[in-house]
C-alpha cells in the first residue's frame, strides 16, 4: 500500500522558498526541484508574498493605538446599529397595526 500523506510545511520554508522564487535567480522549475515541491506551489508561494508585503509593513504601527480614535470609531459603529435597529422596529411596529396585532 502506498503512504500517499499530503506533506506540510512551516511559514519559514514557505517564505525563504518565496523570497528565492522573487530573486528570479533560480528558475521556478529548478527551486521546485531543488526542494523537493511541483512548481506550482513555487509560484503560489511567491503570488503570496507579493500580495501580502503590505501587511509586513502595517504591522509596525499596529502596537500604536490610539484610544480616542479607536473609541470614536466603535461609538460610529454603535450609533449606526443604534439607527439600524430604531428603522427595523419603527418597520415592524406599523406592520403589526396594519395586521391588527
């Protein structure tokens, strides 16, 4: 019987794989077989690395809070859901007249 287990790899392999595929280098075909991988995964590696290079980035200023914005964004949410909610109550009370509940 055949041990056909889909093999796992960690973040680190992923990325240094990814970053070798940017470097253009070494062809896709000779890192996929240089570790052992098929080439697509190379390619989709390195399509989310370049899609994701932002967030790298993002992350330096997340440890930066800031209370008050972050405290007027959450009462924004509020009073909209606050609005959402008075609508649908206003909708149902008059549909509840015209039925006779």
């Amino acid at each position: 019987m055949n041990d056909n287990k889909r093999r796992t790899f960690d973040s680190a392999f992923n990325a240094k794989v990814a970053l070798e595929a940017v470097k253009e280098i070494k062809t896709i075909n000779e890192l996929a077989a240089e570790y052992g991988i098929y080439p697509n995964q190379v390619i989709a590696w390195k399509k989310e690395l370049l899609g994701n290079m932002d967030i790298l980035f993002e992350r330096k200023n997340a440890g930066k809070r800031n209370p008050e914005k972050e405290f007027e964004k959450e009462r924004n949410r509020l009073h909209d859901k606050i609005g959402q909610l008075t609508i649908e109550r206003d909708w149902l009370e008059k549909k509840s007249k015209q039925l006779g509940l």
